[in-house]
C-alpha cells in the first residue's frame, strides 16, 4: 500500500535552549559528585520524559525545600525560586546549588536594582507560575504586582503612579507582551522598562520560527509539556498566525491521527524544555505512515550556552 504523501517542515531553533541544558547537566553533575541521592526542589525543568531520566540517575524530585534531608544536596530549578529558599537552606546549613536560568537571574537583579531606587515593580506574567513565583519572591510583599492581560493593567493601584518599572516572566508571547505593555505605558507614562527585552532569546526564537513555518502548514504539533509556559505559547503563536489545527504533544504517542487525516503539510517544533529525542520519535511515527519530504525552516542560529556553578566546575577539574 503507497504511503501519501506528506511535506513535513521542522522549525529551527526548536527545543533544548542554553538554560535548560545548563539546569539538566547541573543535576547531572551533582549526582556524579555527591552520589545518590540529589534533591531537586521543582521539577528541574518542565519535561516528563527530562524528570524521568534524572531519577532513574538518582534526583529526587519534591515540591519544599521541607521535604528534603538536611545532609543531602539540594537543586533549585531553572525557573528560579523566592529569596527566601535559599535563606532556608543556608538556614539548615544545607548543600544547594541554584540552576536558576542565568536569563531569570538577570530579571531577579534588574527587580532588585529598581526596587532600590525605589519603583515599585509590575510584573508581566502568569499566575501561579513557578517563574512568577520566584521572581516575585524576590522583592518584599507588595513590592511586586502582577499583570496577565491589558485588562488588569486597568486595575492595578500601585504606591505612586510616578515610581513604577516593569519586567516580565521569560516565557511569555512576545506580541501579547507588547499588549500589556503598551497599555501599561499608556496609563503610567512614566513606568521604566527592561534595558535589554525580559523574554528570552531562545522564547522569541522559537515563536519567530513558528510565524516563518505557519503560512506553509495544514496543521502545527508543538512538543513540550502541559505545564511548561514557552511549549503553550508556541502553539498560542501558531494559531495567532493562522495555522487552524495547532497542539501541543508530549511525545508521538499523543498524536491524534484523526484530527491530521488529508493534510498534505505539518510543522513540527518543540519547546524549550524537549530533548531532541522526542522530537525525532514523533517525525519516524510520521515516517511510518506517510511518505515524508523534510525540510527546516530555520529563522535564527542560536550559539548561546552557560557555565555550570563553579561548585561543579572544580570537582570536574
């Protein structure tokens, strides 16, 4: 039986960014180091398949830095966590080691910096979050209020009108951003902003790549997790940018055949928390049953990468 035919378009860059690949070697280096077991406060980064591989290794995974041994490492995860996390642990006199993305860092200093100067800060960014959270943490109660969509900038009621700054999660869509904050500027003129963009190189990347593959496709497949923010605003920009059908899969097993049954084009990403394996598995369950032409459509080359904590660096050396 002749296979039909299918243009497959893999978007580029795709998957595993520089913050997630430092936060997995950093569990994987504690394992080497310390043995089993390793604490990780929060799964380490938003991907089943990731989670699952590190405890095989020996991470044990818990949601409270409570729910861990005093004399065993620690690992906070790469979204960030409140101030008040480590300060337990230095606490407990505990051994921890902060994979915090070294973009979120930049945004937890830059809330710091403005709080300083005494701005009050609005944070652009889902509720709920564990970025948010961690973000959030690190400023005194009610030093940080929190947006979600233009509608909420209408509401907010900060100290003084006239000493506010923003930031926002990492994660977001790069155009509903620009929503809220366009709507921020118009009701608080004088609100000071991020020098550099707070979404993340990697977050914009893959959204630009999605836009770039949309117009060719009957139908979009984002792998990532159901909890992971960047994996659900990747098919968010799918829709956005006219491709009907637009999921989000977290491996091939997911797929619904059905719903792509008569396409004759799919595009293919994955957010930043998906191993390329996965991403592999879902185009050989394409494969299997179409005839498959490939192409990427590559819209940026990302050569970013970051340094491990140095606390792992010299047990290396």
């Amino acid at each position: 039986m002749t296979k039909p035919p299918l243009n497959l378009y893999l978007a580029a860059p795709r998957g595993f960014c520089a913050g997630v690949d430092r936060a997995i070697k950093i569990v994987e280096m504690a394992i080497e180091k310390w043995g089993a077991p390793v604490y990780v406060r929060h799964e380490i980064v938003h991907n089943k398949y990731v989670v699952d591989g590190l405890r095989e290794k020996g991470a044990v995974f818990v949601e409270e830095l409570s729910e861990c041994p005093d004399d065993r490492p620690v690992i906070f995860s790469a979204h960030g966590v409140p101030k008040s996390v480590p300060a337990a642990a230095q606490a407990r006199e505990m051994v921890f080691v902060d994979a915090t993305c070294p973009l979120v860092s930049k945004v937890h200093i830059e809330a710091e910096r403005h709080h300083q100067n005494g701005l009050q800060m609005v944070m652009i960014g889902h509720d709920g979050h564990p970025e948010t959270i961690g973000t959030m943490g690190q400023l005194p109660e009610g030093e940080v209020l929190l947006v979600e969509t233009p509608a909420d900038v209408a509401k907010l009621a900060p100290r003084d009108p006239e000493q506010l700054a923003y930031i926002t999660q990492t994660t977001l869509s790069v155009d509903d951003t620009i929503e809220i904050v366009d709507a921020l500027k118009a009701r608080f003129p004088a609100i000071v902003g991020p020098h550099k963009e707070d979404i993340c190189y990697a977050t914009t990347n893959r959204q630009e790549a999605v836009k770039a593959v949309a117009p060719k496709i009957d139908a979009l497949l984002v792998i990532g997790a159901p909890n992971s923010s960047n994996s659900k605003r990747l098919v968010e920009v799918g829709k956005t940018a006219g491709c009907s059908y637009s999921q989000l899969v977290q491996r091939a097993t997911d797929i619904d055949w059905r719903a792509l049954d008569g396409i004759s084009a799919i595009g293919i990403t994955a957010g930043a928390s998906a191993p390329e394996v996965l991403i592999n598995e879902v185009i050989d369950a394409f494969k299997d049953r179409y005839d498959v032409t490939s192409e990427v459509v590559e819209t940026a080359v990302e050569n970013v990468s970051f340094k491990v904590p140095r606390v792992l660096r010299d047990s290396a050396a």
